[in-house]
C-alpha cells in the first residue's frame, strides 16, 4: 500500500570513473563514507529518522509524513530533509567527494525488501535530468505541497514562518530550479564560526583539484564549471568586513579561469 512521503535519490559524482580506476577496497572505503553520512546514526532511535536504502553508488531517503509520531507532532519534515543534505554534502567535502540528486514528494512502497512508487521515479528524475551537476534539485511539486500540507511543517508554524528557515537552506539556478545551498547554510550549523573559512578553502581546493583531471571542455567539466561558478557566487556574497575579520582577501577564496585548465586560452 502507498503511503505519502519525501523522498531523496542521492548519486555519488562520477562513480564510473571511480570503478574503472580504483580497486574493490577502496571503493568499498568511499561507499562506506557516503553510507555513513547520508543514513541516520542506528544508535539514535529517533522516531522522525528516514528510511534509507543503498545500492551501488545510489542512496534513497525517504520520510513518511502519515505516521503516528508525526500526525500527532508534525517537526517540520522539509526542513529536517534540506538541513541533512546540508550536512552530508558539507561533510562529503571534506573526503572530496560531490553527489547530485533530487527531492520530491509523493507516493512510496516500502518494506524489508522492496521500494518502489511514484516518487521514487520523480525522484530519480530529478537527479538524471535535471540535477546535471554537483547540486540536490527540489522539485516544485514539493514546494507547493510544503505550502498546503501541515504535516510538511512544524506544529505551529505558518508558510510565512517556516519559510523564513527554509530560505536559508535552499538557493534559485540560474535555470529557475532550487536546490539546496550547502555551502552557504552550513555556515551557522559549524560547532565554530572560525571553521567556515577552512570549509570554503576545501571547497575551492575540491573544485580546483577535481576540474584538473579533465584538459577539455566536456560533460565532466561542464560540472566543475557549474560548482565554481556556484562557489564565486557565494564568495561574492560575503561582506568585507568578514574578510578583514579572519585576515582574508576576497581573491583568495574566488576561483579564476586560469586555475581550471579546459577554460585556460592561449596568449597572444
């Protein structure tokens, strides 16, 4: 029987490469990381938790809202789901390691054995499709159910309130698609605020260093391009006196053409 959930289709980034240049040993090391990030802690037996299911390099969250816990006390099940991505995509750049994927809502079948349902093919859409590069795509549709449906947010909270939260986790593409804005929100999730500038250091490092494996303009590069150019953005964004506070300058954080070799051109 169909049930309504939220449900999240995760995919390691560049997982074929990964296979054919890599032993079984240390693929089983990055999929045990991702497993690790992207599931709940078993120790934790928090009512709320998802249900996750791994295969290969695919991971599929999904988060029931007709259970009894939350009929009875609604958490604010949207906001619960961005705010994981946000960590696990965070703590996923710290092993160098990009996933892509999408969220949606709808109807899901689950058991021991099986999953199956309309969401999960939404959801897997969203990422092969739509996804494209290192980002984790909201489907409207889930957007617009968030807004109706009561179960989707916290007791208590209005559309106005929630979203006032939910507008931190998540940012607009230049193709009108949201998806979730990791590297911005994980700011004020960090235990120290000093941690965020060494975060964003990694994050170009990643950038950086991943986009020197390919000397051409391709579909692989083409992601690297997008994730740099998401990076700037967010750099841009920053206020000078943020800088001046950690004794930074703007340059040192931005990434430039010249440091992504398929953008290099020749002098003159």
């Amino acid at each position: 029987m169909y049930t309504k959930a939220i449900v999240t289709f995760l995919d390691i980034l560049g997982f074929r490469d990964i296979v054919a240049s890599s032993d079984s040993t240390k693929i089983h090391e990055l999929l045990k990381i991702v497993e690790e990030v992207t599931t709940p802690d078993t120790t934790e037996k928090w009512l709320y938790n998802p249900e996750t299911v791994m295969f290969s390099d695919s991971i599929v969250r999904t988060r029931k809202i007709n259970t009894e816990e939350n009929i009875q006390y609604p958490i604010g099940l949207v906001f619960n789901e961005l705010l994981d991505i946000v960590h696990a995509q965070s703590e996923l750049i710290d092993h160098r390691i990009l996933i892509r994927g999408g969220i949606a809502f709808g109807d899901i079948f689950t058991d021991r054995n099986q999953i199956f349902g309309p969401a999960l093919i939404r959801a897997y859409d969203l990422e092969n499709k739509f996804a494209k590069y290192p980002r984790l795509v909201v489907d409207p549709e889930l957007i617009q159910e968030w807004k109706q449906n009561k179960l989707l947010r916290k007791y208590g909270h209005s559309v106005q309130q929630e979203s006032e939260h939910i507008s931190e986790l998540i940012r607009q593409s230049d193709d009108g698609l949201w998806f979730v804005d990791y590297a911005r929100a994980i700011e004020s999730e960090l235990n120290k605020p000093e941690m965020y500038p060494g975060f964003l250091v990694k994050h170009k490092d990643v950038i950086v260093v991943g986009s020197s494996k390919f000397k051409k303009y391709d579909k692989n590069m083409e992601k690297y391009v997008w994730l740099a150019s998401y990076h700037n953005a967010l750099i841009g964004e920053i206020k000078p006196k943020w800088f001046k506070h950690y004794g930074l300058k703007r340059n040192e954080l931005l990434i430039n053409s010249k440091e992504i070799p398929a953008l290099q051109y020749i002098e003159p």
